[in-house]
C-alpha cells in the first residue's frame, strides 16, 4: 500500500492522456442511498465464532500469496496474523500488539534479491479471497485469473480507528493497476488521530506513467476518530471516484484528471503499523497498549437500474451442528 501523509495539503497529479472521458454533472455534496441496491455486506454479527467467521466469511487475513506483510513499504512494521482478528460485540476487531521479540520476515525483492525486513508488530488484515464471489454475466467479470471483487459501485465501511500513534488503519479498492483508498492513515502522533487522506493511485504497466491523487482531511471538532464510529464512503464510476466523510462529500476526481482501469477490485481493511520514530512519537513501544481497529460494517451497493450492472454476494449458510 502505497501512502504519504499530507497535512492540510491537497495534491492533485495530472497529465493530459490520449482519451478523455465526457464531462459529468458535480458529484452531490451529500451522499444519499436512493436509487442504489445493496449488491453485498458484512455485518460481522452473523457468525458464531471466530472459527465460524474463518470458515465462511468471504475474507482472506493476509495479503494474496501467503505474504505476512507488505514488502514494498519500508516504514510497515506488522506481521500479518489470523489470531489479531476478533469478534466482539458484532463487530470485527483487528488488534495491532507489540510483539515480545521482532520477527526477521524473509522476502525476495521484485528485482529477484533475497533480503529480509525486521517486524515488531502482529497485526489483522483481510481482504476478499481468491474465489470470492464476482458478478459473471453481470459486468463484475474477471478480466485475469485471480481478479475478483466488484467494477465500480458504492463502497463503504463503519469503523473506529486504533488509539496506537503509530498505527495507519485503511480501506481500500485495489486491482493492480488502480489503487483507491477510501480511507487511509489517522496518525496521532501530535495527540489523538484527527487525520487520514483519500488516495487514488493509478500504475499502469511500464511505458506508461504512474499517476496519482492525494489528499489529507482534518477532523477538526468533537471526539477524535478512536472515539468514536464514523462512516467513509466512495462512489467509483467510469468517470469520477468521489468520497465522502459520515455522507459529506469530501472532494471527487474526475476520470479526465485521473484514469482507472475498468477491472473488479479487492477489498480490503488493514491495520498497518509504522516503524518507532522519537521525531513522530513520544511515546516508546513498550509503552502502548494495543490498537484495535474496530469495524461494524462493509458495504457495497450498485445502482438499480443496472448502470454500472448489480452481483449479490450470499454469505454461505453456517454448517449443521453435529
């Protein structure tokens, strides 16, 4: 996952492309639900256990080919666990914890080296599995083995932050090419997270130029983002990815500006940890308790006059009790 924490600053990157999209209509300053059909959600309040939730939830718990961590990020600092993950409350928590001795993570580089990264954190991540269910003969077709997920719709998710000021919770849409971050950050390191940005990241295969869109948002007033629930959206289309903040709109980017590729995406919920930096923290490791990222909900809708095509993901039946 790719990230830069931007104070109060918008950075938006552009060049001009071969192809330009129509001109749209503003995206509406409040986000409303009408004429959307709900296509899939986790309540995580169905499932009897966390070996129930395991077994028939459309989650994977750790990056796509075994990866306990995210190689091509310097400043991560987590090992990927199932055992960071729990249920409580009807709600899935993922909790980030010190671990007693760093684990030396082994990894061969995209240049083919063999090099090591040294982890101090065991935190929770999923992400839909490989034979997630996708729309076949609706438009959310995979267009590569192993893609799956939903081409665009209505993402959200309902969630508390981690209270840790090195944790870096996010959700986020990813097909390989596009990269979109419905939420990202939430870094406390100057008192409680107030902060977190909105990303779309666009890396087309070389010689094409990677392109992307940044921006942080401040939570000003009230309670900080670990104290309490907020809701963080984004509409995705063929011409603008739009997010919003607890239904208000927070910016849109149009596909003129910034392009995506038109594939299903992975979804995804991670709670990163960054690596101990006095500059950033007064606060030594050991001397934090653990950061739970707490999520009541995932959601994603598709209108339902069938405009960007509509799957429904059935959550499977629990397995008779013996």
């Amino acid at each position: 996952m790719f990230f830069r924490l931007l104070l109060l600053i918008l950075l938006l990157v552009a060049s001009p492309g071969a192809a330009q999209p129509p001109a749209t209509e503003p995206a509406p300053r409040r986000l409303s639900y009408q004429g959307w059909g709900l296509a899939f959600a986790d309540e995580f309040d169905t499932y009897s256990s966390l070996a129930d939730f395991q077994a028939r939830s459309p989650w994977q718990f750790h990056p796509d080919g075994g990866a306990r961590t995210l190689t091509n990020n310097a400043v991560e600092d987590q090992y990927y666990e199932p055992a960071a993950l729990s249920l409580q409350d009807g709600r899935l928590v993922l909790t980030a914890t010190r671990l007693p001795e760093p684990i030396v993570y082994p990894f061969r580089t995209a240049a083919g080296t063999d090099t090591s990264k040294l982890l101090h954190y065991q935190s929770g991540w999923i992400s839909t599995r490989p034979d997630f269910y996708t729309g076949l003969g609706l438009g959310d077709a995979p267009r590569w083995p192993l893609n799956r997920g939903f081409e665009y719709g209505l993402f959200e998710i309902r969630c508390r932050f981690g209270s840790s000021s090195r944790a870096w919770p996010a959700f986020w849409l990813f097909n390989g090419t596009t990269e979109i971050d419905v939420f990202e950050g939430g870094s406390n390191a100057l008192g409680r997270p107030r902060l977190f940005s909105t990303n779309v990241h666009h890396n087309p295969a070389p010689p094409a130029r990677s392109r992307t869109a940044q921006a942080s948002h401040r939570k000003a007033f009230g309670p900080s983002l670990d104290q309490e629930f907020h809701t963080y959206s984004v509409v995705w289309t063929p011409t603008a990815v739009t997010f919003y903040f607890d239904g208000r709109r927070l910016r849109s980017i149009p596909a003129r500006r910034l392009p995506t590729l038109p594939a299903p995406v992975d979804i995804i919920a991670n709670q990163a940890m960054l690596g101990y930096s006095p500059a950033l923290s007064p606060t030594p490791p050991e001397q934090e308790p653990p950061s739970q990222f707490e999520i009541e909900y995932i959601r994603v809708y598709k209108p339902q006059d069938g405009s960007l095509n509509r799957g429904h993901y059935v959550l499977p039946a629990p397995s008779p009790t013996p």
